[in-house]
C-alpha cells in the first residue's frame, strides 16, 4: 500500500476547508498560533513511516497529554485509579459542572484528568519531572518541555478548570492544594510535541504485545488495552461517537489542533 501517496492525497482533500476553522482562542497564547500549519505522520508498528508538511513542527499537545498521565496513573494505583475518576463518556460538554456536582465529585474526563493530575503529584515525588521524563521516553526526544508562556495563559483565563478544581476539592476528590494540581495540568497541557513524536509516543499503545515499560512506567497488555478502549469512547469528548461511528479508531483531541488515532496492531 503506498502510504505516502495517501497522505498527501488526504492534504489535498480537506485544503479546501482549511479557512473553517480557528484557534482555540479561549486560550491566549494559542490564538497567537499560525492556523495554517499542517503535518500528518503515520508510524507503523512494523517500523515504516510516513510524513507531509510540517511533521517536525512542535505545537501544544494539550489534552493528548491526558492520555500520558492516565497510563502514569494505571500504572502507579493499578485498578484502583477507577475508585476515583470514572471511565464513562460525558455525555454533555467536557467541562462540564453541572455533571460534576450531580455525580458528587467523581469525575468523567476533563475533571478526571486533573484527578489524575492530583494523584501523580501524591505518588511522585517530583511529578513534573517525572511526566516530562515518561513523554520523552515515549516519543525518543530528550528536547521534550513544557511551554510555560501556554501554561500561565491557561491559567490566566482558566476560570471552569479552577470551578472544578474547587469542586472537586469540596468533595474530597483530590488531595493536594487546589492551584498545585492546576498548575500541573495546565503545565501538561502546554507539552509542546511534533507530529512525528506524538506519532511514536502512541505506538506503545498501538502494540500491546510488546512490553510496556517507559522511564519506569510499566503496563500490562492488558492495561494497554484498556486504555485504548477509554480512548474509543472518551477520546474526543462530545463528538467521541461521531469519530468512533465515522473513524471507528481510538484515538485523542486536543485544543492545539492536533489529533492522534490509533489502529491497533497496525499503526498510529
């Protein structure tokens, strides 16, 4: 099959919708972003890869991040994560309060990453570095930061991250103090990552039967799988089952534009 002319066959098809869409620009610092980037990379698990554009260009991971710090969490409270973030869909939007209070602090996605957020900074004693670290092991670049001029916008205008984070707190959901786990999901969220990193990184999810152990973050293939299955159903927040009825991969969204999805046993 010839992947390459795939891509660019793909480039070709949606360059004419390129003008409908925006930045994020609840956020900032990624309004400031050139909307016109584009890069597209496929690794596959047989070790071939295929790129167009600007796949070696970095941009803010955002919510892709999510998934990084859900396999630090398996991986550190094994099942017993489940007891405090949930594993269903939304339903309503991703951020939403109102499901929050009326399910009485335990969290579905946006809510539940900073929940995962809280418990690496319980388990780890330096939870920043140690994220940092799992990430560049993942996608084999040592270069790997946060963007910290992200972050601080984030937290700037992060005014519903801060409610939940309140609320959660208010139900005891989360331990540390309230602007700490902030922060660190913010910090998250600005990872800043390139097509091709971001494209390896989740090759460890695609392949299951191959043993999962990154900068001491280990996995089970079942484990791995799991984690595929919250991406089929949660990855992309309210149009999760659109993506999943049209796509039909796992895969993750994130607010800096990029988009991951996985074919397991086969590619990312």
């Amino acid at each position: 099959m010839d992947y390459q002319k795939i891509l660019e066959d793909i480039y070709k098809e949606i360059l004419p919708f390129a003008c409908e869409g925006a930045q994020a620009d609840y956020i900032p610092a990624l309004a400031q972003i050139n909307p016109d980037q584009f890069g597209i990379c496929l690794k596959l698990v047989s070790g071939e890869e295929y790129s167009h554009m600007q796949a070696d260009t970095r941009f803010s991971i955002q919510s892709i991040a999510k998934v990084f710090a859900l396999a630090m969490g398996l991986a550190l409270k094994g099942e017993s994560l489940w007891d405090k973030v949930g594993k269903e869909p939304s339903g309503t939007a991703f951020n939403s309060l109102v499901q929050l209070e009326f399910e009485k602090g335990k969290p579905r996605i946006n809510a539940g990453a900073i929940v995962v957020a809280d418990i690496l900074l319980s388990e780890l004693e330096d939870a920043e570095g140690e994220f940092l670290s799992f990430v560049r092991a993942l996608s084999g670049s040592d270069d790997i930061g946060y963007n910290m001029s992200v972050a601080l916008s984030e937290r700037e205008k992060g005014y519903l991250n801060a409610a939940i984070g309140n609320l959660l707190k208010y139900h005891g959901t989360i331990n540390n103090d309230i602007e700490r786990v902030l922060m660190f999901y913010f910090k998250m969220c600005s990872v800043e990552m390139s097509c091709r990193e971001l494209s390896l990184a989740f090759l460890a999810f695609a392949n299951h039967r191959r043993k999962f152990d990154y900068a001491g973050i280990s996995l089970t293939a079942s484990q791995v799988k799991r984690i595929n299955a919250i991406m089929q159903t949660c990855g992309f927040y309210d149009e999760a089952g659109e993506f999943a009825y049209f796509v039909g991969l796992p895969g993750k969204s994130g607010v800096g534009g990029g988009i991951v999805a996985i074919h397991p046993l086969q590619y990312v």
